[in-house]
C-alpha cells in the first residue's frame, strides 16, 4: 500500500527573526479584490530598494560576522596570525562603514532572490526594476565594475555598470502580501570556492565522510579570504538545486531549517552536530586565517538533502571576508531592509598604554588651550 500523501517544503525554512529597518512607506498601496487584499507596489520602491540594499552590502557587515572576528582576539587559542588578519578586518570595516570605499575591492556579482507573494501587484517587469537599482548604486557609488559581456566567444568587454545581475523571483503563497528579498554581492574569489562533487553512497558514513572532506577543505586554500562561513551540502534532487542550496545556506538564508529529518517528506534540514564536528576539523587543519592557526573557518553550516538512490550530489561553498548579504522586504507597512552594522568600531579593541609608545604628546584636557598647544609644541622640538 502506498504511503499516504504528504507535503513539505523542500527547504522549510522557519520564522524570520531578522531585524528590519524602515526604509519608507511611499509607493505602496492597498486594494481589495475577491475578498482578499492587495499590494500594489510602484518600480520605484523596487529600484530603490535594490540601490539601497547593494551601497548597505558594500560598506556594512552583519553584527554576527564583526563579532566573530572580535572574538578571535580574544581567544587565546588564536594564532598571532589569526589575530592579525582578524584585527586588519576589523579595521577595514570601519573605514568601509564610513560609506566611501567598499570594504573590497571586488564588488561581486550582484545576485538578487524575490519570492513575490501572490497578492503583490507591480507595474514593471521585476527584473528591470532591479537592474536599475544595480545600475544606480554602481555607477554613482566607488564600485568597481566587474562583469563582462561576451561579444562573441572568444571576445568580452566590462559593461560598465556591473551589470547584468543574477536575478531570480519566485512566487511565494506562504507571504501572500509581502515581496521578501536576498541581495547577495559575491565576489570573484569567493564564488571560485563553491565545489560539486558526485559521489557515491561510499562516503555516506561519518568515517569515509570525514576523510573525504578533510582532503577537500585543504584543497579549497585560502584564496577566497578566509576566515571563511563554510557550507556543506549533502544530497539534493539535483546538482543545481545542491549548489543553490550551498549558496543560500552560506548567507544564512537557511539557518532555520529544521534539524531533523523527515522520512514522510523528506525535506532537507540542519545537521548541528555534524556542524560541530567539521568545525572542529577545520580548526586542526592549520589553515588558520591565511597565514597559520586555527580561524579557517568562523562557522559552518552542513544541509541534508533528499537524493536520488543512484546519485550523491556534494556541494562544497564558502562565503568570504565580505560577507555581503542583506535581507529586505516590502508589506503593506513599508519598505523594510535588514539592520547591518552601522558603526563597527565597538567591535575593535580598546586602545590602552600598552599601544602607545614613548613618543606620544600627552595632553591634559582640563588646560586651556593655549597652554595644550605651548606642551604640544615643546614636546614635539624635544622629539625633533
Ligand atoms: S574572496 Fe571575498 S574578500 Fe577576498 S577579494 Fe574576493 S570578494 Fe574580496
């Protein structure tokens, strides 16, 4: 007999407990149609939005990622070397947050991910709205352009706007009048780390599995800027939807995905013990963050898929030290987009006399300022 009918999600993720802020509330409005109530959203608010979200991921970070670098100070395990590298991201966070120079140099890919509920009315293609949201913030903001354009197969020219995006929309019936949104900006080195291996049932054990993927993680390196939020993905109903999943889950798009599986649905879930355990992995490779140490990696995340009895799809995908991401959304209250991290440099030590050195001008703040600059200026003679 066959087993009775039952539905999930492929990837069910979970409640959405993002913090947003309020961008506006203008070009959105509300009609009823069929007893059901409709969102009317003009191609501004979509432009706009997508301007905002791509200057936010170019120059902020989310808290998580800066607090993970503050703790690699901290931790006395830390290798000098994954203290420099932490520290010289910290500070290069700061000076990206001052809203002029991105935080790298490579400015990504722009991919865009809609899932449009089915009460969400627009009055221009979607996709075109959002170029020009990508063309806005590249050419008026520092970004650097990086797509090409192939002219023929051999022959390809920089489009001069960072465009064509990726842009991907879905109809959504769960949030049927809300248009929810991911802005990713992946850049080339990063991207370069996602990895699809077929494999075989062999490696479905945690012994095979685990020697299996201490080879990969050394092959992937440090190209792509680690400390690195490592994905694992295992199975998948297709090689595409492996890798995809990869890419999401390294945003932490996923991260409330159930952690069990489900032999009636077979949805895919979070694996957290086996998270820990490659964790732990990366951490005595020796990697470290760049140079040496034990900061390969700053999380990981491992997905379970569904599969096909005679395929094992593995995917393998990081994102970076510009952890570009950011969530947005459009409702009947507003346009809201993910809060990032504004103001990072809370999350750099504290400078103490131990950094200062023997030269610095001490000054007494409680003296007028004639006698501050007489100090200021004699010492300074004194150092000459
Ligand atoms: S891997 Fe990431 S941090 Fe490194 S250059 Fe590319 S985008 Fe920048």
């Amino acid at each position: 007999m066959a087993p009775e009918f039952s539905y999930q999600d492929l990837l069910p993720i979970g409640e959405d407990k993002t913090e947003y802020r309020l961008l506006s509330s203008d070009g959105i409005s509300k009609f009823s149609a069929d007893g059901k109530e409709f969102l009317k959203v003009s191609p501004a608010v979509i432009e706009n939005l997508t301007e905002v979200a791509i200057h936010d991921i170019s120059h902020y970070l989310r808290s998580e990622h800066l607090a993970q670098l503050a703790k690699i100070l901290k931790d006395p395990e830390s290798s000098p070397n994954d203290r420099f590298v932490a520290l010289d991201l910290l500070k290069n966070a700061n000076i990206s947050a001052g809203g002029v120079l991105p935080m790298c140099q490579d400015t990504g890919t722009v991919i865009v991910m809609g899932k449009k509920g089915q009460q969400v009315l627009t009055t221009e293609k979607d996709e075109l709205s959002i170029s020009k949201g990508v063309y806005g913030a590249f050419t008026k903001l520092n970004l650097r352009y990086s797509q090409l354009a192939p002219i023929s197969t051999w022959e390809e020219k920089n489009t001069g706007n960072n465009l064509p995006a990726q842009i991907e929309i879905y109809s959504d019936t769960d949030h049927a009048n809300e248009y929810n949104f991911l802005f990713i900006a992946k850049g080339g080195g990063s991207a370069n780390k996602s990895f699809l291996y077929q494999e075989t049932k062999a490696v479905l054990n945690p012994k095979s599995f685990l020697t299996w993927l201490d080879e990969k993680l050394r092959s992937l390196g440090t190209s792509a800027c680690p400390p690195y939020h490592l994905v694992v993905v295992i199975g998948g109903t297709s090689a595409e939807f492996t890798v995809k999943t990869a890419k999401l889950a390294s945003t932490k798009y996923l991260d409330s995905l159930p952690t069990k599986g489900d032999a009636k649905t077979g949805h895919g879930f979070r694996d957290l013990e086996l998270e820990k355990e490659i964790l732990k992995l990366t951490q005595e490779i020796g990697i470290g963050a760049q140079f040496g140490g034990k900061y390969f990696c700053h999380d990981v995340r491992v997905v379970r898929l569904p599969r096909h009895g005679a395929s094992l799809p593995i995917a393998i995908a990081v994102s970076c030290s510009a952890d570009r991401q950011v969530k947005a959304k459009i409702t009947k209250d507003g346009v809201f987009i993910e809060k990032l991290e504004t103001e990072p440099a809370h999350f750099l030590p504290a400078t103490t006399d131990e950094d200062l050195d023997k030269d610095e001008v001490k000054i007494d703040l409680s003296k007028p300022m004639a006698d501050i600059l007489a100090n200021y200026l004699s010492t300074q003679q004194k150092l000459e």
